[in-house]
C-alpha cells in the first residue's frame, strides 16, 4: 500500500496536539487584551523619555511651589536689611533679595501665583475656545462662516498690547486681572481647532447613528463629539501654558503684574534687574524657574502630541 507522505505528515501533528496538554493563554477563542486609546497613548507616553523627564521635572517644581512655603523656616515676606543681597550659602540656598527676604522660599510663593496665573488663564481659554469653535462647527452654514470671518478679524489684535490695555482699563493688578488680560485676545487658535475637529468627527457613523434615534442636539455635542476632541485639547492646555507663563512674566518685569508685596516669578525679575550687576543670581533665580517651566510644558506637550496621534497607535 502507497502511503502519501502529506497525509502521514497531518496525522502526525493531530497526534502531538491530542497530546499537547491545554494552554488557555494560546487557545483559539480566547479573547484579545483589552486596550483603549488612553492606556495606549500612556504606554507610547512613557517611552518617551524627553517627555517622561519632562513630566517629572514639571509635577517636582509644582510641588515644590505648593509645599516649600508651608515648611519653610523663613517668612517670604519678612523684611530682614541685615541680611539683604546675601550670595547663596548653607542657611540660604538660594540667597536673598534687597529686602533680606529667603529666595529659596519666595520662590516657590512667587511660582503659586505665576503657575496659578497659567493655569487659570488656559482653561478660560479652553472654555472660550471650547465653546465658541463647537457652537461654529456643530451648526455649520453661514452661522459658521460669519463665526469665523469675525474670528479672522480678531486675529489682528496684538496679544501683549491688548493685555496691557485690558489691565489699564480694569485698573490695579490682581489674580484675576491678569488672568482676564492674558485670555482675552488668546482663545482663538483654541476656537479654530475645536472647530475643525467638530466638523471631522459629525461626520461619522456613530454621529449619524445618535441623531437618527432621535438624540438632542446637546447631547450629540456633549456625549458623543467634545468628549473626543479631549486628547486635542489636553494637548492645547500644555501649548497655550508657556505662552501665558512668558506674558505674566512680561507684564510683570515691565511693572504691570501682580502688586506687592505679592510676587510672581516676573516680579522677581523685574526687582532683580535693578540690581544685577552687584547680585545677577537675584535675576537669574526667577529666570531659570520660568525657563524650566516653559521648556518642561513643551516638551510634555510634545510627548502627548506623539502619544495621543492614532496614526502611531501600535497594533
């Protein structure tokens, strides 16, 4: 009798697999981890070593603003002419200020009010933005066309001289003040993207699927098209932060921020310029924390920019 050499072959391996013992991890059936697109894009996110130092170094200096003045041994605000214009040493790391005052602790007072100012300045942008650029979008038409003309016309206004104005008319310089002078002409960028995501994502299936069983207009908007421009707009928080960081920075180093004896990172600055040439650290302090703010933002912006894109989604 012939015998075929591929149907002793197949016989061969169902006789290995009857005695292959079971492995529920490699049998057929089982399902698939489970991934979505936030435990993908922390994955991607953290192999990212940039980003991820980046990260770290941002969430160390905000707790350091937020923690330091409470543990401090000195008064930020205590006025001390005996030790003023000290170099850094033991007992003052960071040295002292014309007033004597521990640089090292106002520091971390004038990085609460510097970060507060951003932060609080970017989501009144976002919520502008936000709403503006979904109302132009999700109605489309000519309500959307005259949106954005008037859009096209605010982007002629100069960011920083707008600021300025804003302040000259709100008068003293405050937290809030600030943070009103620094969104006012700031939102727009926010608007024109949100706006182009809405229009891309109304146009899916699942859109179409939520108004044809009758879904309100807010609630299409609100469950089904802002919630997946979120990645975008986290995206938008870190952009829009060094921007808002370096225009307090420059509305207090030209004498329009916070009043004293408050002080903001700018401030310092500004009363360290008067006196850089006998003591540059007292300017180079406050400096060295708005730069490491700024580039820290920016590269965390990258890495979640790169993180979040579906298109490097891995498979």
């Amino acid at each position: 009798m012939v015998v075929n050499p591929r149907e002793e072959q197949l016989r061969t391996e169902a006789i290995v697999d009857e005695e292959r013992p079971f492995d529920p991890d490699t049998a057929s059936g089982q399902p698939l981890r489970q991934t979505n697109l936030w435990s993908d894009a922390w994955r991607r996110y953290i192999r990212n070593r940039g980003a991820l130092v980046a990260g770290a170094i941002l969430v160390f200096v905000i707790l350091y603003c937020l923690i330091w003045p409470f543990i401090s041994p000195y008064d930020p605000n205590g006025v001390d002419f005996s030790l003023k214009n000290q170099t850094p040493s033991l007992r003052h790391p960071l040295g002292t200020d014309a007033f004597g005052r521990d640089l090292l602790t106002r520091t971390a007072l004038g990085g609460r009010i510097s970060i507060g100012i951003g932060f609080a300045a970017t989501i009144v942008i976002l919520l502008i933005g936000i709403a503006y650029g979904a109302i132009a979008g999700f109605v489309g038409g000519r309500v959307d066309n005259g949106l954005m003309r008037f859009l096209d016309a605010l982007y002629g206004l100069p960011y920083l001289p707008f600021a300025i104005i804003t302040l000259a008319i709100l008068g003293n310089a405050s937290f809030w003040t600030m943070v009103i002078a620094l969104s006012v002409a700031s939102w727009f960028t926010t608007a024109r993207i949100v706006r182009g995501q809405i229009i891309t994502l109304k146009e899916n299936d699942y859109v179409r699927a939520a108004k044809a069983v009758g879904a309100r207009w807010y609630r299409v908007l609100g469950r089904h098209l802002l919630p997946n421009t979120l990645g975008v707009l986290i995206i938008a928080i870190f952009l829009e932060l060094p921007g808002v960081i370096l225009g307090e920075a420059f509305l207090s180093f030209i004498g329009l921020g916070i009043s004293p004896p408050d002080s903001s990172w700018g401030q310092m600055a500004e009363e360290g310029r008067r006196v850089y040439r006998v003591v540059p650290h007292v300017i180079v302090i406050p400096s060295i924390a708005i730069a490491t703010l700024v580039l820290t933002a920016n590269f965390v912006a990258d890495g979640l920019r790169d993180a979040l894109d579906p298109r490097t989604r891995e498979t």
